[in-house]
C-alpha cells in the first residue's frame, strides 16, 4: 500500500511588477497604514491575476494541510503569516500582505493582495478571497 500523497501539480500564473512607490500610493488611498516602517522602499513588487491568486491559495491550501484553529496557538495572526510566507516563497509573491482591521467577528489578521488593477482580502483560515467591502472586512494596517 503506497503511503505517498499526491502533490498537486503548481499552478502556471502570470505575475507582473509594481515599484514601491505605486504600492505605497495604492495603499495611501486605501488609507491602510504600514506600521513599524516594514515596507521596502526602493524594491520592485510582484503580484498576479486574481485567477492566480485563487490558484496559488488553493496549491499552498493542498500541498501545506492548514492546521485547526487554537485559541492563541493557532489563531488568526498565525493563518495571516503562514499564508503570506507560503505566497512569497512559493510564487515569489511580495506584493501579498498580512492584513489587520475589523470583521464581523471583531478585530481580525487575515490577507491582503494585489491583483490586476485592484486590492483583495484572502480568508487564510478557509482559503475564501473577497473584493475589499465585501464580507464586512475592512483593513487600517498591513504588513506588507
């Protein structure tokens, strides 16, 4: 009996880059702060279709089984990190960041990425990606 999993085949996504400085302005216009400086200035960012994203989400969701929740284990903050560490060494996604604000549940971690010409939120927990407004998420910080 093989014991072996399949590894699901990594998705073929186009990426494309912004510089810093267009990060920054988007950002700016969604009034999302990035606190502690943690930004890189100066540096190209890389970002994909929202098909892309969507493939990526659902490749690093298989081939990383996302743990059970825990109450200050394995919360929120660690899905948001686990997710945005998976993006970047996986895809060579950086323009993906960890999202902070309010939900319907209260104060919440989650996602936040660029794709095509616009900023979407990516549930970590349940792999759910989402326009910005929608779902009730807003977002005031990331680290991007």
């Amino acid at each position: 009996m093989s014991t072996f999993k399949h590894i699901p085949s990594k998705p073929d996504i186009t990426f494309y880059e912004i510089t810093s400085h267009l990060v920054q302005a988007e950002l700016d216009d969604l009034k999302i702060a990035v606190p502690l400086g943690l930004f890189d200035a100066g540096s190209l960012y890389y970002y994909t279709t929202l098909w892309g994203i969507k493939e990526a989400v659902k490749y690093c969701r298989k081939v990383y089984p996302f743990p059970k929740y825990q109450t200050a284990m394995m919360d929120c903050d660690d899905f948001a990190i686990l997710m945005k560490g998976l993006m970047s060494a996986e895809f060579g996604i950086n323009d993906f960041g960890i999202a902070l604000g309010n939900t319907p549940m209260g104060y919440h971690a989650f996602n936040k990425a660029r794709v095509e010409d616009r900023r979407i939120f990516i549930e970590p927990q349940t792999g759910e990606i989402f326009e910005i407004g929608e779902n009730g998420y807003t977002c005031d910080k990331v680290i991007q």
